[in-house]
C-alpha cells in the first residue's frame, strides 16, 4: 500500500481488531521457504503418512506438489540459493559452489561462516534477484544470504528456525505485510549429517516445522490474507546417508602436488602460487580442483591447464595423467573437464571418456546441468564427483549431500495459493519459482532467465495485482 491514508485506515482496523479481508484480498502475495537439506522422498512419504496433517490438509484444498523438483549442482546451500533466487544457473549468476577460485583475477572465496555476507557482491550484477525484480514492491528476506534488493533483511545469524518464523509471521501481522517474503530455514541440515538424512531427529524437526507452517496458514486465514498470498515450499538440495570417504588431499600430495585446501573467506590468492593445486570442497559429495597452467619450467595461475596438459600434468619432476588418476579410484564417479580453448565440456569415468548427455542418465538433468556449471569464470579444471555415499575427505557425518545422488538432487517443491487446482506436477527446476513468482505478479520474465514459469492452473477469477 503506498497511499498513506490507506495504510493508516488499516492499521486502525487492525488495532480495533477487525478483518482486513477487503483491504488485502487484491494485493497479491508470496512467502517463499527455503529449507536446507530435505529430499522430496522423505517430504513426500511424512505427507503421505499423515506426519504433516497442515501441509497435507493445504496441499489437498489448494496445492500442487512438483513429484521431481531438480536442485541446481553442485548441491550445496549458498550457490543453490543463487540459482532459486536469480532463475539462472551459476554460469549466469557466477557463484558456483561454496568456495571458488578465479582464474581471471586470482580471487578466492569461502562462503562458509562470515563470507557469506559477499556472495551479493560477488553475483554478477547484471542478473536480476527476485528482489530487484520487484523493487517497486515491498519485499523481506529472512535469513537468507541472498538478499540483493530486498527492502526487509535478517541475517542468517539468527540460527533458530523457530525464531524466523516468529520473524516472518511478526511481519504478517503488520497492517501491510511485505508482498515478497523469502524465508530460509536451516535447522534441518545439522541433524540429517549428524543422525542420517531419515533419522527420527530429522522427522522430530519436519513436524515441528509443520506445526510451525500451520500457525502460518491460520494466521494467514485470520487476517484474510489466504485470499491473496501464494506459499512456495522447497529445499536448496536433498540429503544421502553417508557411506565413506575418499582423501583427495592425500590423493594429491601422493602424486606429488603440494594442494592448498585451507578455507579461506576472502581476498587475492598472492600466496597461492608456491601451491600446484587448489582443492575445494573437500568434505562433500564434489570438489572443485583448480590447477595453474604449468610447464617444465613455468607455472602461470592466471591460465586454466587443457585436458591434454591434465592427462600429462608436470608435477615432482615427472608428468602426471591426473585424471586417470582421480578416476581409478572407486570412490570416485565421474570426473568433468571442459577444455579452455574450445569450451568442449568432456566427462571420464574409469573406464574412459563418457558422453554427459547419454552416459550419465542415472544423474537427473547431468546432461544440461554439468555443461552449465563448467561453462562459469569461477567454475573449477576438474570437477570431481564421487560415487554415492562417498564425501571427499573424513567427517563425522553419517549424511551427505554436494553429490549427485537423486536424494541429493531431488528435492521437494509444493505451492499452495488462492484458486490453485489441487494435483501434481511431474518434474520441473528450483530455478523455475522466480519465473513462477514473477508470473504471479504479472510481470515479464528478464532476458536470459533459465527458469521457465510453472503450470499452476489457477481459476481465472483470481487476477494477478501488480
């Protein structure tokens, strides 16, 4: 509401403790939640089993559910909420995993902890946030580290999921709510490493959420709002149990590389060129490898290596075929290269060189997703991606995700909303629900938006308001 009056005539209302039922019911709404670590199987079989009777009770009235909800890749929390937020892949948005290196300017990144708080600046800013999209319209982010163009912003530190959704519904008791909330609820992910992706820990904190979710749509009921807001529900990526590890820092010294594998938040890498190899992420499902271009007597960061110099790496006084090496290990699945002079993208698995389109179809949506993430600035020189189960170092967890697993990658995605027609929807991208937002609004899509709007089928007599 932007005329002054208005705003003030509802807040009357509110404190007098009446309906705003007329007043809202044609400003259009959205409440975005981003839960960390939820596969769409376990969702979908608490739903099922009547765990979570308010979500269960919403979707049957005025919901569709997506069955297979593709997550970005690597899947990994920060970059994935790029990708949802933005409707691109990290080639356009530029942020392809948790810690990245530039060759192009010698920078690295760690997303981890208080890096975090650069990823906006670090996304390319020629591609639009959902927020930036609506700037016209009042919009809140709520612990989520994208937050470019937001009006509204909490930061991520404040931990506690419950403490969130008391943030987001102390906002929708206001006389005028934001018209885009995006809320990310993290609480989840620390119980599914630590117990396992279905333990009872996890189910224990799914049904809190749901209660939570249930105060949410009753408020929204009370104040007349369900009449105008639509609530998406997803999860940045899935989670697997874990099975073991493979030490690709110990891989790497054994072949003679000295690796940096420190996280480091942010700045120049000056210091990086005493190293022959850059590993991140160890520790998850992937790891990024970046190498220097090198010779037997020059060694030049500056330049990406081809696959032919990787086959015969110059390291120790010898030459190395790195990913012969990396690929005769079991635990290791597949390893992607994408040659710097042709941008040929080339993928290799023990027994060879594989075609991504044709040979990895176990992958959901390997043969677009693999070519995309290798085509960014930051994207590594040898993607590495392990057999399911496996992380790339020792931790003590007992769940993973940054792979490739279906629970990993496929992820639960529900819309509940004014004159939604209840049913399912086979398969579709996270990075469709900005484009879905947009739709609802009545905008365009921007140019270059990867995403595609979804096919909600919602009844014609509910109008879109700007």
């Amino acid at each position: 509401m932007k005329n002054p009056f208005l705003r003030m005539l509802c807040s009357l209302l509110l404190v007098a403790g009446l309906s705003l039922r007329d007043a809202e019911a044609t400003d259009t709404r959205v409440i975005l939640f981003i839960v960390d670590s939820v596969s769409a199987d376990l969702l979908y079989e608490m739903l099922a089993a009547g765990d979570l009777p308010n979500m269960a009770a919403a979707l049957k009235e005025r919901g569709v559910r997506v069955d297979e909800a593709i997550a970005p890749f690597p899947t990994i929390s920060f970059s994935a909420h790029a990708c949802i937020l933005t409707g691109c892949f990290s080639d356009r948005h530029n942020v392809p995993a948790i810690r990245w290196y530039d060759h192009r300017t010698g920078h690295s990144r760690s997303y981890a902890g208080f890096g975090s708080e650069l990823i906006d600046r670090d996304m390319d800013s020629a591609v639009p946030t959902i927020f930036e999209s609506l700037a016209d319209l009042h919009t809140a982010a709520i612990g989520s580290v994208v937050h470019r163009g937001a009006d509204e912003y909490v930061r991520p530190w404040l931990p506690p999921d419950g403490l969130r959704m008391r943030s987001l519904l102390k906002r929708f008791r206001r006389a005028d709510p934001p018209r885009l909330s995006v809320v990310v609820l993290t609480g989840i992910d620390w119980p599914a490493h630590r117990y396992g992706p279905k333990s009872e820990w996890v189910r224990i904190d799914l049904r809190k959420l749901d209660r939570r979710m249930g105060e949410m749509f009753e408020l929204l009921r009370r104040r007349g709002l369900d009449r105008s807001t639509y609530v998406f529900f997803t999860a940045d990526h899935g989670h697997a149990p874990r099975a073991g590890y493979v030490d690709l820092y110990a891989l790497l010294t054994r072949l003679g590389f000295d690796p940096l594998d420190k996280f480091l938040y942010t700045g120049r890498t000056d210091g990086f060129t005493s190293y022959d190899a850059i590993l991140w992420m160890a520790g998850v499902g992937y790891s990024f490898l970046y190498l220097p271009h090198r010779t037997d007597t020059a060694i030049d960061w500056r330049t990406r290596p081809g696959v032919e110099m990787l086959r015969s790496y110059p390291v120790g006084g010898r030459r190395v075929d790195l990913i012969g090496a990396l690929t005769a290990r079991t635990e290791i699945a597949f390893v992607v290269v994408r040659d710097p002079r042709t941008g040929r993208v080339q993928a290799f698995d023990a027994n060879g060189a594989i075609d991504p389109a044709n040979d990895l179809a176990d992958y959901p949506d390997a043969a677009v997703q693999l070519p995309r993430l290798m085509a960014g600035a930051r994207a590594p020189d040898i993607l590495v991606v392990t057999r399911d189960g496996y992380e790339t170092a020792w931790s003590w967890h007992r769940g993973r995700h940054g792979g490739y697993s279906r629970e990993e990658i496929v992820v639960p995605l529900i819309v509940w909303g004014p004159g939604v027609t209840p049913g399912r929807i086979a398969r579709a991208r996270t990075i469709d629900i900005a484009p879905t937002i947009l739709r609802l609004f009545g905008r365009s899509i921007p140019p270059g938006m990867d995403g595609v709007p979804l096919d909600l089928q919602i009844a014609p007599h509910h109008g879109r308001a700007p």
